[in-house]
C-alpha cells in the first residue's frame, strides 16, 4: 500500500511538473507577442520615440507616408509585418539571384534560362513570398478584429474616451492588431483625429474589414451618432462575414484538393521518371517537336488553373 502511494505521488509530481513547463512556454510565448509594442516602448522610454521605430521599421516616414519610391512594394512591405532593413533585404536578394544563376548554368549551360531562374529567385520569389506573408497576417486582423471592436465597444460603453478604448486594445490584445491600434492610440495621443489615425491603419493593412471599419468611424465623425452601438453592429457583421468566408473554404476546398493533385501530378511523375530511368526520354528529348509539345502542354496547364481558380475564388 505505501508502494502504490508513492508511484501514486511520482506520477502526480511529474504530471504536475509538465503542466508548470508547458505553462511557463506558453506564458512566454504569449507575453512576446502581446508585449511586442510595449518592448519597444520600454527601451526608448519614450511613445513618440517607439512610433518613429515602428513606422520606420515598417517602411514608413516618421509621418507615417509611405517612404519608398514603389508605393506597391512599399504597401506589400508594410502589409507583410516584416522589420525593413534595406541593407539585409539587398544583401538576401542578390544572394539569391547569385544562386539562381550560378546553379541553373551549371546544370543548362543556358544564358537565358539563367537569366529568368535568377530574375526567379531573386525577384518574383521574394515578393511572392511578401505576398503570402501579407495574406496570412490580413487574415489574422481580420479573425482578431471582433475581440477588438467588442473590447473598445464595452470600454466605451463604461465611460471611458475613445482614447482610452483603443489603447486598451493595443495593450491586450496580441500582434498583429495589438501593435496596429497600439500605432493608431499613439497617432491619438500624438495630434491626430481618430478617423486620421485609423485611416492610416486602413491604408497600412489593406484588409477590407478594416476598411468598414475606418468608413464607420469616418461616417460618425461627419455625422455624429452612438459610436458604441455603430461599432457593436460593425462587429456583428465582420463575424458575419468571417462565417461566411469559412462556409465557402468548406465548399471550395475540393476544387482547390483537384487543382493541386493535377498541377503537380505531371511534375511528380516526371521527376520519379527522371531518377529511375534517365534515359527514357534522353534520345527524344532535344528535338523541336517535343520542346513544342510541352511547351502547348504547359500552356494548357496554366489555362486550366486560371480556370479552377475563377470557379473557386469568390470574395466576400
């Protein structure tokens, strides 16, 4: 019996033990997302100090334009969340041109297949993937937005100014949102309207809820009105929306499934070709014929995905 009692104890000290683990992580975890905004602060002492770094880091002028001259990269750079480091991004960029040539001359000894596998890597690679690091931070705005608008909508609704309301947003809620109303609370404290300050918002993140939601706040200014209940509808209707945005994921998901097992199933079974019989296509590969056989195939391929993309793609 004392045996069984101290296994019993063990087992209840190791349980236990993980569970502080894990709850310290996620802890941590937690507490460098939510106080990323509140870090930078602490170690300039100074709010309008930290909004000069973040809009800098993102791309902007110390007024909070956009600073570069490509106003469409600049909106990519600062939608994507990513810190600009002009010098670190030039370096990364030509490192990668310099590996899409080199390595593509070595294996065709082809000028201009090395010159577009290097304009590949080294251009249309890094924007795509400042695209898909912008479309996945959008989507997280959007998902946080309604915790956002329910928190100011009950701030205000216990009195307090609008102000208070939306830096209380970016002190608890996490990244990205934390940061991007911690931003539009300091424009606030800084001189700036709130209709200016989340205008602004509205042109960093370019997310259509945003956009509704910068149109109400516009909308009150000019018109007057309970900004609390405005804002309790608008939250209704972004969740709304974001329901509907999951029901058709749900319905389009097959048709995205086929377009990629067709897209990539002619690559896959030509490259298990290549590595267990290289010669299979080796005496007929270089003739004209066959160049412009795949050639019409590719052709038809990125037709045929044009095509499943419209059939899936609807906006909300």
């Amino acid at each position: 019996m004392p045996t069984e009692i101290i296994y019993v104890l063990i087992f209840g000290s190791g349980f236990l033990a993980v569970q502080a683990i894990f709850g310290l992580v996620s802890t941590a975890r937690s507490g460098h997302v939510v106080n990323q905004r509140l870090r930078v602060e602490a170690q300039t002492g100074s709010g309008s100090e930290a909004l000069k770094i973040m809009r800098k880091s993102r791309g902007l002028t110390e007024s909070g334009d956009f600073a570069m001259a490509f106003r469409w990269f600049n909106q990519l750079v600062t939608r994507s969340g990513l810190s600009f480091r002009l010098m670190e991004w030039s370096i990364v960029g030509a490192a990668l041109f310099l590996i899409g040539a080199i390595g593509t001359f070595l294996l065709t000894h082809n000028v201009i297949m090395t010159i577009l596998a290097s304009l590949f890597t080294g251009v249309i690679l890094p924007v795509f993937y400042l695209k898909r690091r912008a479309a996945k931070r959008s989507k997280k705005l959007g998902a946080q937005l309604t915790n956002a608008l329910e928190i100011i909508v009950r701030s205000l609704s216990a009195g307090h100014p609008v102000p208070s309301a939306v830096a209380l947003v970016g002190r608890e809620m996490p990244d990205p949102i934390g940061s991007e109303f911690g931003i539009v609370s300091y424009e606030i404290s800084y001189g700036s309207s709130l209709s200016q300050a989340v205008g602004r918002l509205s042109e960093r993140v370019a997310n259509p809820d945003i956009d509704l939601f910068a149109a109400t706040v516009r909308l009150q200014e000019r018109t007057g009105g309970n900004l609390a209940e405005l804002l309790s509808v608008i939250a209704g209707t972004v969740r709304e929306r974001q329901k509907m945005r999951l029901k058709i994921n749900a319905a389009s998901s097959e048709g995205r499934a086929s377009a990629m097992i067709l897209t990539s199933a002619p690559f896959i079974v030509a490259g298990v070709l290549q590595v267990m019989s290289p010669d299979f296509y080796g005496d007929v590969i270089h003739e004209r014929a066959i160049h412009i056989g795949l050639a019409g195939l590719l052709t038809w391929m990125v037709l045929g995905n044009l095509v499943m993309r419209k059939m899936i793609n609807f906006k909300v």
